[in-house]
C-alpha cells in the first residue's frame, strides 16, 4: 500500500499538469455557442454592430476566466481592412488570336483587385501561359525560368503539378496540396514577377470547389487588409475563368490546351506566350473600415516572454442570402463552437495556474474574407513570432459525439505531430491523416498565417468513425453539414448537440499546449515543410 502510494505522489510531482484530468467546462462550451450564435449577434461579421457585441462578450469571458488583456494593457490589436467592389466590370476579352474571345463576368469570369483604386485597366497586355505559375528554389521548380511576365497576363493552373498522383509521395507532395498549390501563392508569385492581371484556370477536382463557390466569393465586396502602399505592388486584376473559356482561349491563341496541361506537370517546362492580348477594366468602390483581434494572456511564471498560443475566429458572414426568410449566417459551428473552445480552454489553464511559459488566447477577426485578423498579427504580432513557441488553432468543433479518430490536417509537417501523439493514445483513438489532402484544407484557416510566417501550428480534429454509429455515422452527420449548413443560415445552434467528442479532442488541445507551456522545447518544422526555413531564420535572428 505505502509503496503504491508514494509511487502515485511522485508520478503526480513530476508531471501534475499533464497526469491532472482538465476541467473543461460543457456549460461555458454551450453558453459561448449559443450566445454568439444568437440572432442578436447577427453573424458577427467585421465592422457591424455583431462585432460591437462579440468583442464586449468575449472581453467580459476572457475577464471572467482569469486572463490578462495581452496588447499592453489593452484587450483588442486593431485590425485595419479594406472593402473594395467592383462594378461596370467589362467582359475579358483577347485579341489577335483566329478569332476574338469575349468571356462574361460572372458566367465564365471572375475579376477582382487587390489594388486599392478606384479604376482598374488592364490593356493591350501580352497573354502568358505559365503552366501552375511555381517558383520554388528549394525544388529547383520555377514555371517563370527565363520569361518576362512584366506589364503581363500570366493564365495558371489550380492546385500543384504532381495533385493526380496517388501517393503522398512527390515533387510537391504528391496528391497533397502544398502551398504552392492554394490560389493565394498563384496571386502573390504573379505580383512578385510583376504580371499586371492574374487568371486562374478553374477545375473542380484541383481547385476543390465547383463554380458556383468562385462565383459567390469572388462578386460582391470584398474585404482585404488596409496597409500603407494600397496594394499597389499587387497585380492590377486577379480573377479565375472556366475551363471551357480556358480551351476556347487557347484554341484562339491555335495551342493545344490538353499538351500544354500535360507538359505543365513536369519539370523543366517553359511558360508559353499566346501570342494574343488581354483587355478588361471595372470601377471599384472603395470603403476603409476597422476590425478588431482579442487578445487574452496567462502570463508565464519563469519564462513570460516564451509564448504558446490558441487561436480561433471569432468573425462570420452576418447578413446573407435568404433561406426561407432567415438571412442571418449565424456561424453557430463556424466558429462560434471554436471561441467557446477558445474560452474554455482559457477557463481549464487559469484554473490549474500559470504555466512557466505564458498562454496566449487569441480570437482573430475576418477569418471568412481570406484570414485577414490572423494574418495581421503574424505580420504585426503582439508576442515576436520568434518566441511563439507554436500553438492550436480551432474552427468547427465536433457536435455528433465521441469519434475513434482524430485527424491532423496537413500531415507530415511539424513536430507537434509527434508530441500530440500520447495524448490522443491515452483516449484510446487513433491518428489519421485527413481523407482528402489535395484539397489543403491546411491552408484554409488560421494557423496557416502563423505557419506561413514560420510558428508551428497544430490544426486537428474529430475523425468521421464515430464510438456510435461508426463510419457511417460520421459520413452521414458531415455530408449533412456540408451539404445543408456549411456557410449557410441553418447553421444555427441546437441544445441537442453531442459535445462528448469535443471534450475529448479539446482535452488533447489542453494537453499539448500545457506540456509545451510547461517545457523547454521548440518543436519544428519538418525538413521537406514549406515554413522550415522561415523558421529557422526567424529563430536565429531572435
Ligand atoms: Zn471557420
């Protein structure tokens, strides 16, 4: 007996926090929910009156759970943004092929700027094809060897040469999408070869999403981040077009459109001018606003200035279209479950007392216009990035029950996989790498503008094998979401959600983030990740 005791105490003494059950709360994880979910709120969306009451809310729960405010004495980092919308957009046309192409807005083409001006036009300006437009040293790929895009057209394919390969193995991750592969590197490498418009050729498969989402989300304001310069060293226009205008442009231009896909894929291919000219011009509005990130703190006990953070966006859609009369896109999962998260986490650390490295709780802004209030603070952070020793970013909790599974979205990155390990062992699940890689879900949400800039992020969640129902179960209650609720009014709250299976994967959170509040490591980047040499640099220049 005294044996087994004294071996229980000095188990407990070496590793109290990690052997201690977190006392994460269900109650705050519902009130959280549904409050911000509540019509009252009106979807949250940036620079409403839902901000206004979001932000006094989760001042008044981060207060209420023991946190600091973490921006120097304030509770909120302002966020700047932009809202351009563009009108009287012309059809984009080309010239000078067999025969003139003439594609409509909307129908076959999407435009937009980054550029903050009140008139956009692009003339008389040479068509590029630049197979899937990469400029990556570190694989000796670069689709810009050797052409002058300047004042140029650049047209790109979606996703990354080697997307159709079965396995995860390849130049570019195989069937997983790189970065290299997500429409926003197509857009910032096109500004950095200094191309005036920048298409993008859609296709279901690569790009994830059929037409209709490029459609929606690319017509209508659009919110960008307001920075001194106006964006003006972006490209003047940036759009995508359909496929089948992509054929009937290079038919125009008497190329081979299915050879030139074809030779796209390999290394060493050389960008091909068309040899015909692009026009297109709109007018944009141009309406500056404000935003705001929430910043919360458990201050370190022996080494502050080493920071672990928790991120989730507090930010929805607000008013949208109608279905059946309800026009508010309450984002009740999306993401007013990943701030309750946020904020029962903040709960269950503050209880157990500070760790010896400081807790960071941050909860982002316009997350749903492109990750805007995370990527502010990773180029403008409140803590260095360099001291950020990596944190877990949640969006979307799990509301159907226990599952066996726990996948990691873009596997195969950081050393955080490894560390996370024991901890989804001791509920007795499994990893799993996330079922559909190329659609890189990885860069779709707000760890990746903390990857991006280098700090290691962990972004994982409930699998769909379920403890009841199993696979089935788990396919069913997500296609449900997908197809009825995702981004849509009906994504309201229900007292009836399940939230055992949130507990489980917000303990693993709890876990991974107290064992690094609590230790000395600096977990990176895998060698072959796309952020290792950003982080390496910015460690050693710490
Ligand atoms: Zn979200």
């Amino acid at each position: 007996m005294r044996l087994a005791l004294s071996a229980i105490l000095l188990l407990a003494s070496t590793s109290a926090a990690a052997q201690t059950a977190p006392q994460i709360s269900v109650d705050t994880l519902k009130q959280v929910t549904e409050r911000l979910s509540s019509d009252e709120f009106e979807g949250r969306a940036p620079a409403t009156a839902g901000e206004e009451k979001t932000l006094a809310y989760l001042v008044e729960r981060f207060q209420k759970a023991g946190l600091k405010p973490g921006n120097k004495g304030s509770w909120f980092q302002d966020v700047p943004l932009v809202e351009i919308t563009s009108q009287n957009v012309t059809p984009l046309s080309f010239t000078g092929g067999k025969t003139p192409v003439s594609l409509d807005y909307r129908k076959d083409v999407v435009i937009a700027t980054y550029q903050v001006t009140p008139k956009t036009v692009v003339k008389d300006s040479d068509v590029v094809f630049v197979g899937y437009g990469i400029n990556a040293p570190e694989r000796g790929w670069n689709d810009y060897a050797g052409v002058d895009v300047k004042g140029k057209t650049v047209v790109i394919l979606v996703n990354d040469p080697d997307w159709q390969t079965q396995e995860l193995k390849g130049e570019f991750g195989g069937r997983a999408m790189t970065y290299y592969g997500r429409w926003t590197y197509k857009y910032e490498e096109a500004a950095r070869q200094g191309a005036a418009a920048a298409i993008i050729v859609h296709d279901t498969e690569p790009a994830a999403y059929g037409w209709g989402v490029v459609q929606s989300s690319w017509t209508g304001p659009q919110l960008e981040q307001d920075t001194p310069g106006d964006h003006m060293d972006q490209s003047k226009a940036i759009g995508w077009i359909q496929q089948d205008a992509a054929k009937a442009l290079f038919a125009s231009a008497g190329k081979d459109y299915a050879a030139l896909l074809e030779a796209a894929k390999h290394k060493g291919f050389k960008a091909v001018p068309l040899g015909v000219k692009a026009q297109v011009s709109f007018d944009n509005t141009i309406r500056r606003q404000a935003s705001k990130n929430v910043v919360g703190i458990l201050p370190g006990s022996e080494r502050p200035d080493e920071y672990v953070l928790y991120s989730a966006h507090w930010d929805h859609l607000g008013r949208c279209d109608a279905v059946n009369g309800d026009d508010i896109c309450n984002g009740a999962l999306d993401n007013a479950s990943g701030t309750a998260s946020l904020i029962a986490l903040a709960e269950a650390h503050a209880k157990v007392g500070p760790a010896k490295r400081s807790l960071v709780f941050l909860a982002v802004t316009a997350e749903e216009s492109g990750l805007l209030g995370s990527k502010f603070y990773a180029e403008n952070p409140v803590f260095p990035l360099a001291r950020t020793v990596g944190g877990v970013n949640m969006d979307g909790v799990n509301n159907v029950g226990r599952a066996k599974d726990f996948v990691l979205v873009g596997v195969g990155k950081s050393e955080l996989e490894d560390l996370v390990k024991p901890f989804v062992a001791a509920q007795d699940r499994v990893i799993v790498p996330e079922p559909t890689p190329e659609r890189g879900y990885y860069y779709r949400s707000d760890h990746f503008s903390f990857a991006k800039l280098g700090v290691p992020m962990l972004y994982g969640e409930s699998g769909e094998d379920l403890r009841v129902g199993g696979k089935e179960a788990g396919k069913k209650a997500a296609d449900d979401y997908t197809e009825h609720r995702y981004h849509k009014p009906q994504d309201q709250y229900d007292p009836s959600w399940n939230w055992d299976g949130a507990l489980e994967d917000l303990r693993i959170f709890y876990g991974l983030g107290r064992q690094l509040a609590e230790g000395t490591t600096w977990p990176n980047w895998y060698p072959t990740a796309e952020f290792r040499a950003i982080r390496d640099k910015s460690r050693a220049g710490k």
